[in-house]
C-alpha cells in the first residue's frame, strides 16, 4: 500500500517540494494521505532552510503517536526515511 510507505511517499513529499509547493502545505498533504490510507498516526519532520536563509525545523502530526518506551519499539513498522 502506497499510503503506508514512509519510502513512497517521502519520494512524494520530496517532489511537492521541489515543483515549489508551499512547505506545510506539502506536509499537511502527506500527512492526510498517510492517514486516509488507515494509518493510526503520522508524523513528517521537514529541516533546513526553508524559503529563508535561516534554518528551521518543523513537525507535522496527526492520530496516535506513542513516543517512548517498549510499546514504541514493537508498534513502529518502518524506519525514519530522509531524502
């Protein structure tokens, strides 16, 4: 499933960037997609210079996230893809 691959649709975010696509507007994108698709949580983590010469980072989530602890090592499914 296309909607649940972090490879996918990180390719995708990358392309939205590139044709010059506003940056949360991008991401919000991904983030419904992922979610539509039957995802129970997202989250898109963008750095670096963003439209300015000054470097910012920002998070994008939606649904259930666990973020530490034994139930986050055994409930992710894909590792954290950078392009």
């Amino acid at each position: 499933n296309r909607g649940l691959c972090a490879m996918a649709q990180a390719e995708s975010l990358k392309f939205k960037l590139l044709e010059g696509l506003a940056v949360r507007r991008a991401c919000y994108g991904v983030v419904r997609f992922v979610m539509e698709s039957g995802a129970r949580g997202c989250e898109v983590r963008v750095g670096g210079k963003l439209r300015s010469q000054g470097p910012k980072n920002m998070k994008f989530r939606d649904g259930y996230m666990i973020q530490s602890g034994h139930p986050c090592k055994s409930t992710r499914t894909s590792p954290p893809r950078r392009s």
